[in-house]
C-alpha cells in the first residue's frame, strides 16, 4: 500500500516547490489522495482487513484538514491539487 519511491518523486515534482520538498501541503496532499486510491482499492478485495479501514479513514480526514487550510491560505494550489485528481470542493 505504501507507494513506491518513482511516484512520489513524480508527486513532489508536480506539486512541490523545490525539487526536494516533500513537506509543503500540495505535496502531503498529493502524497495523502494517491495512498488513499492504493488502500481504496486494496479495501475492495480485502474487507475485512479493518486495520487498513482504520488508516484510511484517518488520511481522509488529514487530507481534508489539509484542504481546508489550503484553501484558505493558498487558493491557487488548492485548485490546482483540487482539479489534478478530480477532487469535490
């Protein structure tokens, strides 16, 4: 479920600010929304597997708490995150 180190260097390139930054919340929210679509869909097949339930319902709510501030604090980035992975506002 984690992601692999080719996608995140995609994710940070995408969304970052530098090329090393993987701390600006584009970049978490990038991060956060593709880990979200890998335990998704690991959740179909296994759906029982309450643990992974539990982690992915934790990164929803981060990832919205992160939207939140985005959107109040940099509008630009937030849309842009917002309509790259088809997000609802």
């Amino acid at each position: 479920m984690v992601l692999d180190k080719e996608m995140k260097k995609k994710l940070i390139e995408e969304f970052g600010l530098h090329p090393d930054d993987s701390g600006s919340l584009g970049v978490q929210v990038a991060l956060l929304t593709e880990n979200i679509r890998r335990l998704t869909n690991h959740l179909k097949e296994n759906h029982n597997d309450f643990a992974s339930k539990r982690g992915l319902l934790t990164q929803v709510a981060r990832r919205r708490y992160f939207l939140k501030y985005l959107a109040k604090h940099d509008p630009e980035r937030y849309k842009l995150v917002r309509e790259r992975f088809g997000l609802k506002g």
